[in-house]
C-alpha cells in the first residue's frame, strides 16, 4: 500500500487491498453485490463506518430526533441543527 495521501494513492490502496479484490472476484462469479465492493473500497481507504454513519443519519433524517428541548426534527432541520453544532478551526 502506498503511505502518501493523494488520489493516486488512494486508488493504490484499494485496488491492492486484498478485500477489494476478493469482493470483485465474488462480484464477477455472481455471488457477490456491489454493497460488498463499496464496503471494501471504504474500508481501503480508511472509512469503515462511513455507510453504518450514513445509513444511522438517513434514518434519523426520516424519522426524527428529539432535541434536548424536548422537540421532533427531522429532514432539513436534523441538517441544520448538525451544521450549527459542528466547530470548524481554522488551520495555519
């Protein structure tokens, strides 16, 4: 695997990752899903939790989250409260 934090290398990393490759080749004998091969590219790359991340906020997107006021969000303003909660620093 290539250790330099570029496209190049990312795309190093998962097409020399042994999951990757394992998940096209069950892909290919059609008994494999293109789940399986996203997954592997993820986790190639370092985001292993990314999908579990994201299906976790779709889900509280469609059904709604309690706010500590006691209030149901949901859609646009689970966004929008996520947005106002994040720090951003600013880097030198």
């Amino acid at each position: 695997m290539t250790p330099q934090s570029s496209f190049a290398a990312q795309r190093d990393n998962i097409v020399d990752s042994p999951a990757f490759q394992a998940a096209c080749q069950r892909y290919a004998k059609s008994n494999g899903s293109s789940e399986a091969i996203a997954m592997a590219v993820l986790t190639a790359i370092g985001f292993p939790d990314l999908f579990c991340d994201a299906m976790r906020y779709r889900w509280m997107r469609d059904n709604g989250v309690i706010t500590p006021t006691m209030e149901v969000i949901n859609g646009a303003d689970v966004d929008a409260a996520v947005d106002a909660v994040m720090i951003w620093e600013e880097r030198p």
